[in-house]
C-alpha cells in the first residue's frame, strides 16, 4: 500500500485519487471505498455523493475553493493539487479552507509538492502531504515539517505574530 506524511507521521495511503474525467462528470462512477474525487464530479453528484462519508474532493490550483463553502463541514477529506511545484495557489486555498470556511477535516497537498514546501504548508493548514514521486524517502520528508523553529507572522498553526508572542 502506497504511503504519506500525515500529522507527521508516515501512514499508509487508503484514499484513492480519482483522475479528472475529460467529458461527463455526471456520468462517472464513483466507486465504493475512500476516493478523492475532483471538484467537477462533486459538483456534478453532489446529491448522491453527499450521503457517503467516504468521499473526498480534490482541488485543481485554478479552482476556488469557495466552490466548497457549503460541504466543507461534511467532507473528511480536501485535497488541494499542485500541477507544478512552482504554483503557490494551493498555499491561498488552504489557509482559506482552514480560516474562512472553518475546514476541520484533512488537507492534503497531492501532485508535484517537494519537501522544501512542506514546513510551509503545514502554516497554511495542510496536515498530509502525498508526493507524487513514490520514490521520495519519507522519513527525510518528515524532517522538512521542522525545517524552522520560529515565525515572524501569523499563519494558520500560529495565530500571533512573533512581536505578540515576545515575553517582556
């Protein structure tokens, strides 16, 4: 079984990330289990897929996640896409799942995230990293959730920013 970083740990893997489909996202089978569906297929079978609790929605970096202001409360799991390491829009999307929307469930980063982001992610709310490079070592990554040990700002994993937290 395939594994990610999760809470900063190393678990198996048990969701299982549907493609985005190329037409018809209302004619797509969902299958049984834990599946992460893309935004297109949730939206298309919101009304069924709503009844399960083993369904997850996935997030391309070009979709808002205000598209999932009302189910937030009621999924377990968002994914939020990286096509390219070099696009940051998942970073916007996750502190706005976590602090607008009041997302309690897990957020993980899947496609082309790498390690150097990891400790930055998880500021932004993201508490499950799923690489797409299976070869990556994962107990190196772990490592990257401590790359710094002090903030300058605020963030979703700490509220104040270092001249508010600085004892007199």
């Amino acid at each position: 079984m395939p594994k990610l970083v999760k809470d900063g740990a190393i678990v198996d893997n048990e969701w299982t990330l549907m493609a985005k489909p190329e037409d018809a996202p209302e004619a797509v089978e969902v299958p049984a289990g834990q599946v992460i569906v893309p935004l297109s297929v949730w939206q298309a079978q919101q009304e069924k897929l709503q009844t399960r609790n083993d369904i997850g929605v996935w997030l391309n970096s070009d979709e808002a996640p205000e598209a999932l202001q009302d189910a937030v409360q009621k999924l377990p799991l968002i994914a939020l896409h990286f096509p390219l390491f070099s696009d940051g829009r998942p970073f916007s999307s996750a502190r706005l799942l976590r602090d607008r929307y009041g997302f309690k469930g897990e957020l993980r980063a899947v496609g082309h995230v790498i390690r150097d982001q990891m400790c930055y992610l998880r500021r932004c709310g993201v508490n499950a990293f799923d690489f797409g490079d299976q070869d990556i070592n994962l107990e190196e990554a772990v490592k990257s959730l401590d790359d710094f040990t002090e903030y300058y700002q605020a963030s979703h994993d700490q509220p104040l920013p270092l001249f508010r937290r600085r004892v007199s």
